[in-house]
C-alpha cells in the first residue's frame, strides 16, 4: 500500500525515537608538539603563509580540524599566548580525554642553551641527535645517570639523553622567574647574528616580535605575539621620548611592523631585514629608524 506522505513523515519521526542518530565522537581538545619548531600557517596547508611558530614541548589548544585538498589533515591551534594557526597533524600529539598537559607535574628540564642536543644514550659519539630542543622548551624528567646527563621524555614519549650543561632541573609546574634588565640585555645578545625568519619564534630563524616576544617570556614578563598588539595590548607602559632605557621595547612603521629591545639608551637589539637579515644591535637615533619610530613600552614595575 502506498504511504501518505503524512505517515511517511510520522515513521521516519518514529524511528528516530526508536533509533537516535549516532554522536560521532569529539575530536581531541588539546596536543603536545612534537617538533623542534613548528611552522603555523594562515591556512590548512603548508603553501600558506607562516603567522607563528609552536616550540616542542607546546602544550597547545585544538580549535579546528580540516583536510586539505592534499588529503593530509590540518589543525587550528591555540598555543599558550593566545596564539591561533594552523599545523600538520603529523606535528602533534594528542593527549587522551584527562591527560595531563605534558611536563605539567614533577621534575622538568628547562633548556637555556640555545640549541640541545637529545640522544640515544648517554654519549655524544655514537648516534646522530634524536631531537633537538630549542631554548625555553620545557621537557619531562624521567632519570639520572650522573652530575653530566639527564634522562628526558620527548613530547612524542621517546625516552632520550640530554645534558645538564644544556639547562636547568626544575619542579613543574614551569613559571619563569622576573629578572633584572641586565639578565634580559645578556640573553637577548646571546642571539645576535641568527638569522630572521617571518614568524619565527626559535634560534633556528626569528622575526622582530617573536625574537622580544621570547626574550620577556624568559624574563619573567609575558607578552603578546604581534608588534602592534604588543605595542597596544600586553599591558606595558608608554615611554617619553627621549627616556628610553635598557629592556624597554621600541616599535616602528605607521602601523607598527616592527619591534626592538632597548639594551641601553641609544642601542636596541632586533630581529630585522635591515641591512643584514640577522638579530642585530641598532641606533636609535640612525635615519633610518627615527623616519618610522612611533614609541617606547615598558613592563609596570
């Protein structure tokens, strides 16, 4: 018999009280990454535009899944400073529903060398490196061997050797400790001559915001990404002209593109395609920088 289209809507209603459509299951909340340095891009492909960098050891925010029309997927990531872009998926790893977020409890190993070396075992000879780990990344302490190395677990959970000479051993969780200017003017040269990097955020390629943006993170001063938001939104205190002095940050470009860090009142050092595309220390009283300077921020004291 044929059916009204009435009944035919009153048993498709029916069945779906019989038989409720079935929850596909959330996708994961949050990654560890996994990677050196990581390249965020605008878009869900590696062709796009870099925006920032996650650092291993990252514990990021997921946002967003896509596959791109490589067939590879793609996640929108939050990393700690707000930060929003997309990675590989290949670049994560995801921690299960009630995982704690990596190197969040117990004993941490904090890297203050610029580059660190992981191996195999307890000796530099043998294997080539199995991870490198950028300066400020944050690992898992799982054992000692001696005064000279450290026992790790990567992000990835590989168990790897590190050198204490590369950082310092520390309880989780990670809160970096206010320094004077001094501190911050000898780390920020410790960088100088490495090269620039559009949205770089490691000693392997800087940009201008990201080279300060890490710098005041070690400092114990937590900042935004961006020139212009760090110029108008991490809550640091404008500065007279003329009254610029040691670990202030000084912005450029009429719609502030480009940031420095005072490491005295004539000098600042910056992460620029000036001239050299290096971290590099420049007058600020030279032409050049006087023509698009717009102002000075400090951290309240």
């Amino acid at each position: 018999m044929k059916k009204s289209p009435t009944v035919i809507v009153l048993l498709v209603v029916l069945a779906g009280l019989a038989f409720p459509a079935v929850q596909q299951p959330a996708g994961p909340a949050a990654a560890v990454v996994i990677n050196t340095a990581e390249n965020m891009h605008s878009r869900s492909t590696s062709s796009s535009d870099v925006v920032s960098q996650a650092l291993l050891g990252d514990n990021v925010r997921i946002l967003k899944k896509e596959r791109n029309a490589d067939g590879e997927d793609w996640y929108q990531v939050e990393t700690p400073d707000t930060y929003k872009g997309w990675v590989v998926s290949s670049a994560l790893r995801f921690l299960k529903p009630g995982e704690k977020p990596y190197a969040s409890s117990g004993k941490i190993f904090v890297v203050t060398a610029l580059l660190a070396n992981t191996y195999r075992e307890p000796d530099v000879t043998k294997h080539k490196p199995v991870k490198v780990a950028p300066i400020s990344a944050v690992l898992e302490v799982v054992g000692e061997r001696d005064t000279r190395w450290l026992e790790v677990n990567l992000p990835c959970g590989t168990k790897v050797w590190i050198q204490r000479g590369d950082g310092e051993v520390r309880e989780a969780p990670m809160v970096w400790p206010r320094t004077s200017c001094e501190d911050m003017v000898a780390l920020s040269k410790r960088f100088i001559g490495l090269p620039y990097f559009w949205g770089g955020t490691s000693p392997l390629g800087l940009d201008c915001s990201g080279f300060v943006q890490l710098v005041y993170k070690m400092g114990g001063l937590p900042i935004l990404r961006d020139a212009d938001i760090q110029f108008e939104g991490s809550g640091l205190v404008a500065v007279a002209a003329g009254e610029e002095t040691a670990g202030d940050l000084v912005f450029f470009g009429k719609n502030i593109g480009h940031v420095g860090m005072m490491i005295n009142s004539e000098e600042f050092i910056n992460a620029t395609v000036h001239e050299k595309p290096i971290v590099q220390i420049s007058r600020l009283k030279d032409a050049y920088w006087q023509k698009i300077y717009q102002g000075a921020r400090r951290p309240k004291q």
